[in-house]
C-alpha cells in the first residue's frame, strides 16, 4: 500500500480547514511551543523559488517515507498508472509536486527557522485531494468548502520543537 508522508506510512485522519478566501502570499511567524528550543519560525508557501529547501527537508533523516510519496498520495486515486521511461512512482510524484509548485495556489507550506527549512506542510482546497472526495472513510460532512492537512514533514533533528505546531498555525492563517 502506498504510504501516507504524514505518518511514516501509518494511516490517520485528515484534518479540514475552512475554505479560504484568497491566495496571498504572506508570511506567517508562528510561536513555538513552550520547549524553548526553536524560538521563532516563519512560514511560506512552496514555490519554485523554495524547491530546493522541500528537497533538503525530504532527504533528511527521518523522512523517507515523504521522499517515498512526495505528499502525493492523496491528490491521487486509483493505482499508478504505468510509468514510462524507467520511472519510478517516486519519480512520478516528485515530478507532480514540481508542477503544482508553479501553480497559483502552492500545495504546501515551508517552515523556516532562520533561512533553514525545518518543516513542510501539504494542504490545500479538499476538491484538489481525490483520494479524499473518493473516500468511504473520510467523506465530506457537508458541502461547505474546507481545506485539508494530509502531511506534516519534520526532519529527526527538529522534531519537539513545536515545529508541527508552528506548521499547523500557519496552515489555519494562510488557509483563511
């Protein structure tokens, strides 16, 4: 089965923001939790211009399962089609997340601390996540429009840092 980044490869619910009403690209500092140990994060949406710090996050220990899936696994549905040219689903996924960094609207946010990317969050309008609108489990419970978290990436080094939180906060801003 594929794996889902948010969890290594374990399955667990999705969260639904509310629908957001434009799509500025403003920062957002976020408080760290109460660890002392990171104290101040800004978060920014993924663009080309920031894809080399969402390869850095990836490649970092503790991360395969997000080098595995590219937080594509739910902007998708169905199994793989067949992949030309020797590449691997891996391949095809990182090659998709590329594309949707050109797009207006970013599938994710990047958090910074400092210049260093210590984070990655993929979000996004539900409508863009088919394996969602599919789903049996995971249905929609009405027909407002949300947006929804499908994968937090935190290297090893980061984590309990409040870095998840600070990611999360700065998903509910930038989604409103």
């Amino acid at each position: 089965s594929s794996a889902d980044c948010a969890s290594g490869g374990r399955r667990r619910g999705v969260r639904q923001l509310p629908g957001r009403s434009d799509n500025s690209n403003v920062a957002h500092p976020a408080q760290d939790d109460t660890s002392g140990d990171m104290p101040d994060l800004t978060v920014r949406p993924l663009t080309v211009a920031r894809w080399a710090d969402l390869e850095a996050l990836f490649a970092a220990r503790g991360c395969g399962a997000a080098r595995r899936c590219w937080c594509m696994y739910y902007r998708r549905t169905g199994r793989a089609s067949e992949l030309s040219g020797g590449r691997t689903r891996a391949d095809a996924s990182r090659a998709a997340l590329r594309a949707l960094a050109r797009s207006d609207l970013p599938p994710g946010l990047i958090a910074y601390r400092a210049r260093q990317p210590v984070g990655w969050i993929s979000l996004g309008p539900r409508d863009d996540f088919a394996r969602l609108k599919r789903s049996s489990v995971m249905k929609a419970v009405d027909d407002t429009p949300v947006w929804s978290i499908v994968c937090f990436v935190v290297p090893a080094e980061y984590r309990n840092q409040g870095v998840a939180r600070g990611l999360l906060e700065g998903a509910i801003s930038y989604a409103r």
